[in-house]
C-alpha cells in the first residue's frame, strides 16, 4: 500500500477505534503517545529493524488518535504549516 496517505489512515484509525479512543479521553491517551515515543527511543538505540519499524508506525497511530479525538485533521495541519508558501519560522 505505497500510496497510503495521511488523511486515509487517519481515517482508517477513527473508523476501527474512536468509539473507545474518545471514551479514554485526550490525557490517558497522551500518556500512550508518550509510552509509544518511548518505545521507539528505545528501538532507535537497538539493532531490531522490524522493532523499529513498528515503533515509528504505533507513534503515528497514537498522534492520529490524538488528532481524532481533539477533531484535529492532521493533513491540514501539516499542509498548512508546512506546506504553505510561508514556511514555518523557527523550528518545527
């Protein structure tokens, strides 16, 4: 699936979990974004590529769940920070 997109998988998260994403809230949810980046910093220092492959995909699902639930589109987000023809002052 190389031509997945942002807005799509975000979509495809709401549809299979917002129910029960919404009724965890926006704080425990956070906290398990913050548990994922963990993950990853730690399968960043390790040597299982698979590891680390799916740690940079469950960040992703969690920010999209995060998103979801705070009704955030991420696809306009970014593109409008980054992609507009004003780039971003400072850093990202």
């Amino acid at each position: 699936m190389n031509d997945l997109t942002i807005a799509a998988f975000q979509k495809h998260i709401r549809d299979r979990y917002e129910k029960v994403d919404r009724e965890r809230g926006t704080p425990k949810t956070f906290v398990w974004l913050i548990e994922e980046v963990g993950e990853l910093a730690t399968a960043i220092n390790g040597n299982d590529r698979a590891n680390l492959e799916e740690e940079f995909a469950d960040v992703i699902a969690w920010l999209c769940t995060l998103a979801n639930i705070n009704d955030v589109d991420l696809s306009a987000a970014i593109a409008k920070k980054y992609l507009s023809d004003a780039p971003p002052e400072g850093t990202k």
